[in-house]
C-alpha cells in the first residue's frame, strides 16, 4: 500500500463524516482495519505529515461526534426516566383513589 492509499482512506472517512449524523460502528470497525493496515504498509514519503494531520483532524472529528451522541443519548435516558417515574406516581395516585 502507498501513502496514497492511506490518504484515500482518510478522505472516505472525511466525507462520510460530512454524509451522516449517525454513523454506523461496523463502518467505523471496518474503516479502522483497513486504514491500520494501509498505514502499517504506507511508504511515509514526503506527503505523509499531511496524511497524519487529516487523521488526527478526523480522529477528534468523530470523538465530538460520539460526545454529542453520547450527551443525546443521556439527555433521552434521562426523559425517558423522567416518564417513566411519573407514569409510576400516576398508576400510584389511581389506585389509592378508588
């Protein structure tokens, strides 16, 4: 594989990125494989730190996304805790009146 390789790969991710706001961890597990081993064969000429500073862009990329999604994910868990705690007091309150 050639540092050309590894730059495609890095551009794949990049524009998936830009393509969804979901993404998909096999996606991700089978991009990992792939770039890691583009990158263990990369010849690391004379464009290389360009490469390296996209991944690391792209890296932080998908940590803040997964830090949003993560901080959704929480946010719903706590409504969904919310609901169901009233629904409990509701169920409570209805049966104590009859």
């Amino acid at each position: 594989m050639s540092d050309a390789d590894v730059g495609r790969l890095v551009q794949e991710i990049e524009d998936y990125l830009k393509e969804t706001q979901s993404p998909d961890p096999e996606y991700f597990a089978d991009w990992n494989t792939k770039f890691n081993q583009a990158a263990e064969k990369a010849e690391r000429g004379p464009g290389w730190r360009d490469i390296v500073d996209r991944a690391h862009a792209v890296g932080k990329m998908v940590q803040n996304r997964v830090s949003g999604l993560n901080y959704e994910r929480d946010q719903l868990r706590d409504e969904l805790n919310a609901q169901s705690l009233g629904q409990r007091a509701l169920k409570g309150y209805s049966a104590s009146t009859q």
